[in-house]
C-alpha cells in the first residue's frame, strides 16, 4: 500500500492538501517531520485539542492515537471520514481519491 507522501503529487493534482496531526511537542514533531522529508503540513496536536473535535479515539493499549482519515471540503465540511480500529485500520490513497474524484465531479 503506497503511503500518503509517496503519492502527495497525485493528491496536488486533485486540488487537495494533507494536513496530519501528531500528539508529540512542537519541536520533536517538528524534528520527526524534517528527519522523514515529509512533503506535506504536519501539526503538533500534544494536548489533543484537535484529536477531540474530531473524535480521535486514543487507546493507549493500541500504541495510542487510532487512524483518523478526513476529506474536509473547502467550506470546512467533513465529507468523508474513516476512523480506524487499529494502527493498520488505514483506507488506502486508492479509496481517498476515489472520495475525493466524486467531490471535484460534484463541485464542478
């Protein structure tokens, strides 16, 4: 399965950006992001601010934060959302451009 920055030009030419959040501090997300050559926006979210509003599950016994996959439209509707059951619980980029296909013939 080809992870998200394997395919972010793919996600470019769909009009769509990546936004991932992280539980770390700033400067160790910060340092992760730059280590990994992310092409994409990674935010620090360590006091789960954001996982809330979104209704991140955190279980701590599965390692911590569960997968959260959102497509959120330009007028900041979640049109599409997979919460994932395990670290593995992750819909492939197949599966999000497919999503995301439908929205642009939709919006068009």
């Amino acid at each position: 399965m080809a992870r998200l920055r394997e395919e972010y030009q793919k996600f470019i030419d769909r009009n769509t950006e990546i936004i991932a959040l992280g539980p770390n501090s700033p400067a160790a997300f910060q340092q992760f992001w730059e280590d990994e050559g992310i092409p994409f926006i990674g935010l620090p979210d360590p006091d789960h601010s954001v996982a809330r509003v979104y209704r991140q599950e955190v279980n701590l016994f599965k390692l911590g934060r569960m997968p959260l996959n959102c497509v959120v439209d330009k007028k900041g509707y979640i049109r599409f959302a997979h919460y994932g059951k395990s670290m593995r619980d992750i819909p492939t980029n197949t599966d999000l451009f497919q999503v995301i296909d439908e929205l642009n013939k939709s919006s068009a």
